[in-house]
C-alpha cells in the first residue's frame, strides 16, 4: 500500500517545491491546514462557521477543530496526500496518528538544512507583486533581473517575513518545537530524511522512491 506523506522542514527548506511536482507528477493530493481553514470558511459549512467564529474572535483555532477539518475533507483510501505544516508538536503529530491516519501507512520527510543558509536563502527571495510567482536573488533569478518571467511585471518585492530579523524569529520557533517531533517519526521508524541543499531532481527522486 503507497504511503502518505507528512512534510517537516522550515520555511524556504523546500517543501512547497517538491508538494507541487509530487502533485503534478506522481498525483498527490495536498493537504495545507491553513488552506483547507479557508475553504471550509468560504464553504459556510456548520464546521466552517464554527471556525470562522473562533477566528473572528482572534483565537488559535483548536487542535480539535483542525483534526474535525482533516476528517471531512481527505478520503485516505482514495488518494495519497502530503501533509504539510501539520503536525508542528508530538501532541498533534500523535493526534493525527491516531484520529486521521488510524493505521494507514505513512512517512515524516524532514528537509534537513543549515540555519544560517536558511536565513541567506529566505532573505534573498523576492514574490512578483502582480502575480505572485516567486523568485530567489541566488537560486532562482528571474531571466532580467526585476522583470517577472511569468507576466513580465516589473516590481519584485522582498516580504515582510522575510526581512532578516523576522525570519531569524521564525527560525528559532520552528527549531524549538521539531526536534521532539522528528525523534517521534523516527522512533516508529517512518522517518526520512533529506539534504534540502540538494537539487530539486535529487530530493524529488529520494521522495519519490520511499512512496
């Protein structure tokens, strides 16, 4: 039986990059928390007022609530999914084994990189202001520089969080909070591990072989 994914890294370690062309290559459906909040919100649903409600109220919405979006929105015996920003502490990660995923098999892929390049790579991105393709100053140039390949729009900006000291803050959250999630995936023998220094071609193709 094919395994569904549970994405772990960063921001800018490369996770988005691979969920899309495992997406368009090998048919994974993907699963963003803060995307399927959205969606149930623009649906009305009964769970997506209910979300709505707390949201307005400028609360956290509840792990209970998250795991409630999950199981109205995957059909886990027909597609394989990648979860992505999901679970980011043990107490979710156990949740999601226990209520969403109930045996189906599954892999953790940790995209494993430096801090300090981390920081170098996310403050040289720049987002298109017109269409919002996105660029990186060292990785990624667009074709002329300032000009955007996909509209030809002229003004390339650099995000709020991405500005030094906000990703550095970003950073040492996430650094806080994955390790024991990591030893838990790896404990049960379900974790995998990437070098997101890497090509894209080489991580998409270790990816692709554990599925």
């Amino acid at each position: 039986m094919k395994s569904h994914l549970i994405f772990i890294g960063a921001p800018g370690s490369g996770k988005g990059t691979q969920a899309s062309r495992l997406v368009s290559e090998k048919g994974f459906k993907h699963i963003s928390t803060g995307d399927l909040l959205r969606t149930e919100i623009a649906k009305q649903s009964p769970l997506g007022l209910e979300v709505k409600k707390v949201m307005d109220e400028g609360q956290l919405v509840s792990d209970e609530l998250v795991i409630r979006l999950l199981q109205a929105n995957i059909d886990l015996a027909a597609s394989q999914y990648i979860f992505d920003g999901y679970p980011r502490n043990i107490a979710q990660a156990e949740t999601l084994d226990r209520e969403v995923l109930k045996g189906s098999p599954s892999l953790a892929v940790y995209f494993d990189m430096d801090i300090a390049k981390l920081v170098e790579r996310l403050t040289n991105r720049r987002t298109c202001k017109n269409c919002g393709a996105i660029y990186n100053l060292i990785t990624k140039k667009p074709k002329v520089m300032g000009i955007c390949d996909k509209c030809g729009g002229t003004e390339l900006v650099q995000r709020a969080d991405d500005k030094e000291e906000v990703i550095k803050s970003r950073l040492q959250v996430f650094q806080d909070t994955v390790n024991p999630v990591i030893k838990y995936y790896q404990d049960l023998g379900r974790l995998v591990r990437v070098d997101a220094e890497g090509s894209v071609d080489e991580i998409f193709n270790l990816i692709s072989s554990k599925v």
